[in-house]
C-alpha cells in the first residue's frame, strides 16, 4: 500500500463543503488549501453549485483530474458510499474526518469503510480524525490557520491518537523551535494504523524523528510495532498516555497483578530500544535534540559551562538525578582550562566542572571554555548554561558557539530563558542546529535522550 | 510444541479455571523444569506412604481448587518432622473447602524469587523476574520484558533488579547460580510461548535459587477465557 498520496498530494478533493455554513470542517479544509498550499484542490457537494466563486463538484467522478487524496468529512452514514466511489474513480487515498463510528459504538459502520477499503487495498486515515498537516505540503485540519500556532518545516514526524494532544504539541513545537514533516491524527486507526506509518516514515526522507503518542493498542498489537521500531534507523519516541490505568480483568496472579500494563508498556519500550518520553516536557525535548544530533550516541559524561555557581550546581543535580555523570577533571586539565581564561576571570572562575566563569565574563571565556571541553576527553558532552543578561556577552555568541561545534562535533546543549529579548541569541545556536531548552531541567533531558538512543 | 500429555493437564484444568499446584508442578516436569521430588496423596494413608518415600522432613500443602492462596488459610507446612505433625496437618487443613488432598514434597532452600509469565493485552506474552517471593508485592522489584528471552536480556533483567545484589552474594551469603536461573527463564519462555493460546497468566512463586541452582517451590497456571469457555485455543494467537 502506498501512502505517499496522502502525505504529499499533487491534487486534493475535499467531500462534503457547506454552501450555507462557513465553518464547516470541509469548508475550512477546501480554502485553507486552495489558498495557501501547492495543491490542486476541489470542493465536492452531492449539490453542485459553487462557494464564493468557486466550482462545487457533483462527484468525485465529476473532477476533470486524478485526484491523490480526497478528505472526507460528510455525515457517518454516507461515508461508506463516497468511499466507495474514490476507489471508482481512482483516487489514491483518503482521510475520514467524519465522526460518529466506534467512539460512539457505531463499530459495524466503522467495520464496513475497512472491508472497503482493504478489498482495494485503498488507504485512508481516521476516521474521526484531524488527518494530516505537512508545512508547506498540505493541511487537512479543520482548524482556521488563524488560529493555529504552526512550528516550522523540520524534520520530526508527529503521529498522534488525538487530535487535540497533537494540536497542542504543535504550538509547544513552535515555541521551542522544534520544526516538523508532518502530524498526523489518526483518530480511531480504523485501517491505517501505527505500524503502517512507522514503515512508511522510517522510508520517508524529509523524517528523521518520528513520533507516536499513543493511547493504548489492539489486542496483541504492539507486539508487532515494537519489533519493527526496533528496527528502524530513526529515533523512534513514545508518549503514553493512561499510565495509570491498570486493566480491568480480575488479578489471580502476582504476575498479573505486577505486570500492570503501564509497567510492561514501558518495559517494552525500553527492551525494544523505542524512547519513552514520560510527559511533554520530555517529548518536547528529546525532539529538539534528536532533530539536531540524530547520529549521535553518549555514554552520558557532561561538562558543564555557567556564568554563575548557582545554575552549575542546579544542573549537576539534575544530571545525577537523570543518571548523567559530571565528571570532576583532572588538574592538569584544570590549568590547562584555566590558562585560556581572559586575565580578568583567570583567579576567580571554578574550572572542576561545572565551570563557573562568574558574572564577570566575556564572550570570548565562553568560546575558549567550549573549545576547551571539546578537547577533553573525560566529557562526551557540553550543557552550555547561558546568562544572557551578563554584561560581557552579545547576542552573537549563539551563533559563534555553534560554529565551534560543528568544527569539532562534541554535541551541544545550550539553555537560554525563552522570552523575546534573547531571540537572537537563541536563533544563533537553532539556526545552526544547536538545541536550545527553556530550562536547565529541559536541557538535561535533552542530554539524556542522546545516551538513551540506542540504534541511531 | 505440547506434548498430548501437556495439552490433557491443560484440559483439566478448565474444570476449575486453573491448574493446582501438583498439576502445574507436573506439567513442569515433564518439561524439564526444576521441581522438587513431589507427591500428590488423596488421603492420610497415601500421604503417610508418599512422606516415607520422600523422607522426613518435608513440606506439606493443601490441594484445594478453592483455595489460591494457601498459605492465607495455613494450607502450608514447612520441616514436618514425622508421622505424628504430618497427621495432625491433615487434621487440620483436610476440613478446608474444596480439600483434595495433600501435596508433599522435599525440602528446598535458596533465595526466594518470582518467575511469572502473561498474556498482557498489547503485547502479548511478557515473562517477569522479580525478587522477594511472598512478599514480591511489597517490594514491587521486577523486571519484565516481551518474550521471547535470548539470554543477554535474562542477564538485562538481573541487572534492572534493585535487590539484584542478593544474588550475587550479600554478607557472607552465597551467591545463585546465574547460569541456571537463566536456563530456567529461557526455557520457561521458550515453553510457556507455546502455551499462550491457553493461559492468562503463570506463577513460579517462589522459585528458590541457590549456588546450586534453582527449583520451583510453587507454581500456579491460571487458564485463558477463551481456552476456558470454548476449549479451544485463542485463534488471536494462532490465527
């Protein structure tokens, strides 16, 4: 089955546009598309007629051109039949919006669009679904672009069992810079399914990061997905949401009274080398510095690099807790250290690790500290606590700081306060692909995903 | 594969919705899994035959299919000395609901572990290694993975557990052999995947470990609904 029509359609036909009702998810979907994406896209309505000077098709049989996806959003029960009619007219794929099928226990109905379509080998998303958002490609949610908060075209994919947690991520992606490929909603998964769209983006070449947040398989279903996870060359990250529900069958045994199924979930995880992400905070994170340093795999020995003691201390904290180690350097490294230092600094900074440079340092102390630690062979990593509001440094250094990462490679982790007086500081390091956390805690777990990613 | 003789233990089992301690323990042998020299006696003059075969002391256990959890009821007698104790034990428990009989077998030391297996929703049969036996539920100290087991993630499991010292040797005690405790989970994986069609979930609790190895002091297989209503096997699993 080839799903790339529906990730990147040439044409689009959208089934089931209001003449009466603006905001009709159809019509949304037929002007967001028309107006503003690289697609072809038509308006169907058993009625014909036209919206706002647009052409209104009778029928998907009706468009004078082969159409790749065809977004379905007519009542329940009719869409059977329209389903029916895209495989007729040779449509290449589908996305179901329409609700009202086995969330509301209307499982016969729902059973009928996948005997459907599997007889045609036909793919379709949903239904009761947002579908697909690609920056730049197409855009099948409902939502007006007004209102949505879009990240940025990059290379995480988004794979999500609702539509309002991946709504809601895609404004954290935003904030945090993290760009993506595509999101998808794939509401009740009646046919296309989690499996399907792992192999389809361990193959595609605009992922690098794929994602899953999941509520919960099929009997004996994520058996399957973990195994084939396991093989894919990308990071592959998981949510899980219910964590805390334990099944309801009655427990006769220690066995199943211990293995809840939250706790095999995330034994699973971790045996098949998928990453957990335990809430969004993590998600977040762990995207932003997967999306960065994809082939990169630490043991987990950080060095860290501060302007004051405070925030070095906060941050060694967390990494133990997160069980990074931060070494303590050797004496000679420590002189040597010490020595690149501007005189100013020279008898006042902490060179153990973490470094402290103290308030009093300038933009140059950072780079020699950074250059300094890439040579270190003790560390195989740098978290980078940047005080943008000390005197002695410029809103360059991010800039300056990634070029020295991409001379000698050693990942770099920066933490910078996101508000808007730092943008460009924080641009400097993710324009360059260096990760920038809102927090020290964010930027330890950013650290901490790159020794936890086994097979990339 | 099950043996014809494995799949009628199965089949009895369903009476009840499980197999009892000496039919597990029986299905186990004849896998060539570690059980203690055992006996099952229907009454007290079998009992004090089977006791003189095994030779005091040993331990004594109700065999009850309404009893779960048997030593909750004191269903379970550890150093019976000799004839005398092992009567009055069979005084006591032969009034116990549900009572067939007694279950005698030898005694086993060792380190007292859980070794589980289930038929979990999403994933389908996942194996369990924890530490504490009895009172694994306290504890909660366990490492679960999806089978099937290769050895390196027998060795991943010992490695998880918080408590995994104690095997190893923890002032002046002697260390279990980690070499058999993993050939026993290997192969209690590799038998138990073919009884998945069959069963919800699988006690080996406790399985005591030593320097010597391992044996399974209580074992309990809990049946699967569809096995348990239909008889035949999950046709999820074999579909």
């Amino acid at each position: 089955m080839n799903l790339s029509p529906l990730f990147t359609p040439q044409s689009v036909a959208v089934i089931g546009v209001s003449a009466s009702n603006d905001r009709h998810p159809a019509n949304v979907i037929f002007f967001k598309n028309l107006l503003r994406y690289p697609v072809k896209t038509y308006a169907v309505n058993v009625k014909g007629g036209a919206i706002d000077g647009e052409q209104v098709f009778p029928s998907v049989s009706a468009i004078p051109d082969s159409i790749d996806l065809a977004v379905i959003a007519v009542r329940a029960e009719y869409v059977p039949a329209v389903l029916e009619e895209c495989i007729r007219a040779d449509v290449k794929s589908a996305i179901v919006i329409s609700g009202g099928f086995s969330e509301v226990g209307q499982d016969d109905l729902q059973a009928g669009l996948v005997s459907i379509a599997s007889g045609a080998a036909f793919p379709f998303v949903g239904p009761n679904c947002l579908g697909i958002y690609s920056p730049g490609v197409v855009d099948t949610f409902f939502l007006p672009t007004e209102r949505m908060v879009q990240p940025e075209a990059g290379d995480v994919a988004v794979v999500s069992q609702s539509g309002g947690i991946l709504v809601d991520l895609l404004v954290k992606f935003a904030r945090e810079g993290v760009g993506i490929s595509s999101a998808i909603s794939i509401g009740n998964k009646a046919y296309i399914r989690e499996l399907q769209l792992l192999e389809f983006l361990d193959d595609d070449p605009r992922t690098g990061v794929i994602v899953f947040y999941v509520e919960g398989f099929a009997r004996n279903e994520g058996r399957a997905f973990v195994q084939r996870a396991a093989k894919c060359r990308k990071p592959v990250i998981v949510l899980k949401a219910g964590k805390t529900s334990e099944g309801s069958a009655a427990v006769s045994s220690h066995t199943a009274s211990l293995a809840g199924d939250y706790r095999v979930f995330a034994s699973v995880l971790a045996q098949y080398g998928l990453i957990e992400a335990r809430n969004e905070l993590e998600l977040v994170s762990f995207c932003e510095a997967l999306s960065c340093y994809p082939d990169t795999v630490i043991k987990g020995r950080v060095g860290i690099i501060s302007g004051s003691g405070g925030h070095g201390a906060m941050a060694v904290d967390a990494c133990v807790g997160g069980g990074l180690s931060v070494p303590r350097f050797t004496e000679a490294v420590q002189q040597s250290l010490r020595n690149s230092l501007s005189e100013s600094i020279r008898t006042i900074a902490s060179v153990a690790n973490p470094v402290d440079l103290t308030g009093s340092a300038v933009e140059n102390d950072f780079i020699a500290a950074v250059e300094a630690f890439c040579e270190i062979a003790d560390i195989d990593s740098i978290l980078l606590l940047m005080l943008p509001y000390l005197p002695g440094i410029s809103a360059d250094l991010g800039a300056r700081l990634s070029k020295v990462y991409r001379r000698h490679g050693k990942p770099l982790i920066a933490y910078v306060p996101h508000v808007e007086k730092y943008r460009m500081l924080i641009e400097g390091f993710e324009l360059n692909r260096v990760p920038v956390a809102s927090s020290i805690e964010s930027a330890v777990h950013m650290t901490s995903v790159l020794r936890r990613c086994r097979l990339c | 594969m099950l043996t014809k003789e494995m799949m009628d233990m199965l089949h009895r089992g369903r009476k009840n919705g499980w197999l009892m301690e000496p039919e597990a323990k029986g299905l186990f042998a004849s896998a060539a899994l570690p059980v203690p020299r055992f006996a099952w006696a229907l009454d007290l003059q079998e009992s004090l035959q089977s006791a003189a075969a095994i030779g005091y002391p040993l331990v004594a256990k109700v065999v009850s299919p309404e009893v779960i959890h048997k030593s909750e009821v004191g269903g379970v007698a550890v150093g019976i000395a000799d004839d005398r104790q092992l009567r009055q034990f069979y005084e006591k428990v032969s009034g116990l609901p549900g009572f067939t009989g007694l279950l005698l077998e030898e005694m086993a030391a060792g380190i007292e572990l859980i070794v589980g297996a289930k038929i979990d929703y999403q994933f389908g049969l996942i194996i369990l290694l924890g530490i504490g036996g009895t009172s694994v539920e306290i504890y909660g100290d366990v490492a679960i993975r999806m089978a099937p087991l290769t050895p390196s993630d027998v060795h991943s499991m010992l490695h998880e557990l918080k408590g995994g010292q104690l095997l190893s040797g923890y002032r002046g005690s002697a260390a279990v052999n980690k070499e058999k405790l993993a050939r026993v989970l290997v192969d209690f994986a590799e038998l138990v995947q073919d009884m998945v069609p069959y069963i919800e979930s699988i006690d080996l609790n406790p399985l005591l470990c030593s320097g010597e190895g391992c044996v399974i002091a209580d074992a309990r297989i809990m049946l699967g609904d569809v096995f348990l209503k239909t008889g035949e096997a999950d046709s999820v699993f074999t579909g």
